[in-house]
C-alpha cells in the first residue's frame, strides 16, 4: 500500500450503483470495501480502521445514520459521506451535526463524489482537531456508561456485559474470582468492584502473592507480633487486618503453597485469624477478591491447589478477556493512553493524534501483553515522537509494524516424509492468500495489504502459483 492511499468503505444496498462506483474509486487509487447493509458495515468497522465511509443514508435494518455514529465513536478521525435522496436531504443535515464531513444527493456524478472525497480528506489533513474530537468522543461514552468504570476502558460487546456484570455483583459481600491472562486488568476490575461497593468507605488492601517470597508472605498476610521471628522490631497487622470492613485483593493467588491456603481457608471460613506469634483470635469482617492467570481447575488436579480453597474462592467467577479478543475495544483504548499518557509528558502534549494506517498496525498486532503491552507502546512511542501532533505507522516499535492481519494463520499440513521445500512454500504461500482473499471479499487490493504486499507482488504470486 502506499503512503497516499486511503481505505473506504461504501455502503450501499443498491448493487449496481455499489459496484460501479467502487470500481471507479479503485480506479482513482482507493482500496474500497463494499458492504450492502448497515449491519455488515458495522462488522466490517469493528475489525478495520478506515479512512473514509461512504453510506446511503436510507438503508434497511441499520441506517446509515447509525453506521455513521458507530463510526465516529469508534475512530474519531475517520472521514463521513453520507449518500441521500432529494426527499431526505434534512437526515444528511442532521448527519453533518453528528459529525459527517459532508453529503451528496442521488442521482450524483462520480466527479461530485470524488470532489468531496478529496475536500474532506484535505480538511482532516489541515485541521488539528484531535483533542475537541477526543473530548466529543468521551463524551459520547460516558453518557452511555460505558466509557470509564473505575478506569476500564471499553465499548465492545464483551466490555458491556462485564460492565453490566460488575454492577450487579459490586453492592454484594460475595467472593470472586477474577481470571485472565497478564495484563488483562484484574486489578483494575478489583478495584471497580471494591469502589461500587458498600465497602468503599473502607480499605481495598491488595496483595501480589506471586511477587513476595513464600517466607515473608505469611507475615504480610496475617500480620505479626513483635519478637515472632528475625527482624519483627514491632507488632504489625496482615493485609487481612488492614481490609477490615474493606476488601482484600489477592493477585496471582495460584503461587500461594499448600500450607499457607490451608491457613488462608481457615480464614475465610471462620473470618478469624491469629498474627504469627500471637494465640489471641482477631475477629475479621472482609470481602476477599482473588485474581490468578493460571488454571486453578488445573492446578487442583494437579494437586497444586486445595480443591476446598478453590471453591470458596470460585463464588462468583469473573473471566476477562485477553485484548486480541476484544480488537474493536483498541482505538478506544489508544485513545485513552494517548490523552493521560500525553498529559504526564513534559511538556504536556494530550493533543497527540494517530493516523488510520497506525491504528490498523495496533488493530492488526496479536498484544500477547494484552492491555498493558499496548499502554507500554503508546508511551514509548510518545517519547519518539517529541514534537509531532500525528503519530504514524512508522512510528511504531518493529514488531507492531511487522503485525499481521490476525484472521490469516497457516493451515497446510508439514509433510511427514519425502519434503519438497519448494512445493510446502507453494501451498503456504497459497492458502494465505487464498484467506486474505476471502477476508477482503475478493478485493486483490485489499488483500495485499492484509498480506503486507504491493498489489503488483500480488498478482504475480496469484499467477505463479496457480495449479
């Protein structure tokens, strides 16, 4: 792909019209996506950061007006045509006011297409609108709640029925268990539930149990006396003591040995504790909140983990979600990290946008570091990038550049015996393209970006490995 060119999307239920003009925008230098509905649009905007989308304003089921929110909400810098007849002219007004670029009546010429196509992207090129377009779009998320609960960040389906998740188990005393890869944000649901709760005028006292040596993690937990070991100067109460009539977060719960869950379930059943050193029983009223990226059902079978443990702990049971699962929850999390991160820069710099090709790079990465990794690669990106108001693809670290589409995977089988290096490159090289093709419906230049190639290089590949 080229530095100039643009990904749209069209939308449009009338195939020829559709079609044609598709073909000529492609012809133009554009690599067009066609959809028939808004339902598919809205799939199509879900995966994929474009430039520009083209829409009907009628359509059936899901209107264009409401492809062209979903749209704006989603990536702010994105480019809106809307597509109306002369009898709904006045729904292209109120589509300008949520944010289109600019609309054009049927039966239109392609030149007037192309003409407003060229405007508006020259319009986003010259105006640096990036933090009133950021303020709109947080705006437009906390109205909906789904924006910020106690910092989490996110709109995707999966995001909402969590939100909706959390605030009915908050104002409850149950136990949870919070799983999920590293990075995930488990202490960030931690602390949602805690501050939704009726325990939030109280202490959350959170304790990393992977983090601490196994010999001073009893000690943190259930506290000390003076004198009852090397180096207890003075009496000391646990985390467990601290979260009276709060919570008690306990992260990487799956480290803890056999003999401190023991002591742990214990704890939890007769909400009572002795300090290490002491005989005298402290009556105890906590919630307990447990986070792990193990497989505790593992572990028990393993005989690792206490069976007895696990379930009181596995109340409530609270899976997130790892970030390559939740994609479309990505140019909300960037621009998230982009407006704190730059505001703690010196000097401060929240205006800080990303360009579409960025973003499809970030949308396009696998994050086995999940949400932290992708905070990681804002800031540090920021720190590159001192004195630029736009961040481009270039911009970011090697290994996000060289991401690629995630619905492509290899699936030809490596030959047992008799290999011919040359024939399995064949059929890799073959089966990729065959998937890119069908990701991009067909689109050959579309294809080759998912593919990471010129659209020449291609077309040559295709001709060469034909059976």
């Amino acid at each position: 792909m080229t530095e100039n060119e643009k990904h749209l999307l069209i939308v449009e239920d009338e195939a020829a019209l559709r079609e044609v003009t598709a073909e000529r925008l492609t012809d133009h230098g554009y690599s067009v996506t066609q959809v028939e509905s808004g339902e598919q649009a809205l799939a199509k905007l879900a995966d994929f950061a474009f430039d520009v989308v083209v829409t009907d304003l009628r359509l059936p089921g899901v209107d264009g007006s409401q492809v062209l929110k979903a749209a704006i909400d989603r990536y702010p810098e994105i480019v809106g045509i809307v597509v109306t007849g002369f009898g709904t002219v006045k729904g292209a007004v109120e589509a300008i006011k949520v944010g289109a670029a600019d609309f054009i009546t049927k039966p239109f010429q392609f030149d007037e297409l192309l003409h407003v196509l060229t405007a508006a992207l020259e319009q986003r090129r010259l105006k640096s609108e990036n933090a009133y377009l950021r303020s709109q779009l947080e705006e437009r998320y906390r109205q909906d709640f789904f924006f910020d609960f106690e910092g989490l960040v996110g709109l995707s389906q999966v995001m909402r029925d969590l939100f909706e998740r959390l605030k009915m188990i908050a104002p409850t005393n149950s136990t949870i268990l919070i799983t999920g890869e590293t990075g995930t944000g488990k202490e960030l649901v931690a602390r949602a539930i805690h501050h939704n709760s009726p325990r939030s005028a109280h202490r959350l006292a959170a304790l990393n149990c992977g983090a601490i040596p196994e010999s001073l993690l009893e000690a943190e937990l259930f506290g000390h006396v003076r004198g009852a070991f090397t180096g207890a100067v003075e009496s000391r109460p646990g985390r467990l003591e601290q979260a009276h009539r709060g919570t008690l977060f306990l992260d990487e719960v799956g480290t803890m040995t056999p003999a401190l869950q023991a002591k742990l379930l214990r704890v939890l059943q007769e909400r009572e504790l002795e300090r290490i050193g002491d005989t005298r029983q402290i009556k105890i009223d906590v919630r307990v909140i447990a986070a792990t990226n193990s497989d505790l059902t593992q572990l028990v079978a393993d005989g690792t983990f206490r069976e007895d443990l696990f379930y009181r702990l596995n109340v409530i049971p609270i899976p997130l979600p790892p970030l390559r699962d939740r994609r479309d929850d990505i140019p909300l999390l960037t621009q998230h990290f982009l407006e704190r991160l730059g505001r703690e820069l010196v000097p401060p710099r929240p205006d800080v946008g990303l360009s579409q090709e960025a973003m499809r790079q970030l949308m396009a990465y696998a994050w086995p570091g999940n949400i932290r990794q992708l905070e990681n690669v804002i800031e540090r990106t920021l720190a590159f990038s001192q004195g630029r108001t736009q961040i481009e693809a270039a911009d970011l670290p090697p290994e996000i550049q060289a991401a690629v589409d995630p619905g492509l995977s290899v699936r030809v089988a490596f030959p047992d015996d008799g290999l011919d290096f040359e024939r399995y490159v064949h059929d890799v090289e073959r089966e990729l393209i065959r998937q890119a093709l069908g990701r991009a419906d067909g689109n050959k230049r579309l294809a080759a970006d998912l593919l990471h190639l010129k659209r020449t290089t291609l077309l040559e590949k295709m001709k060469r490995l034909q059976p």
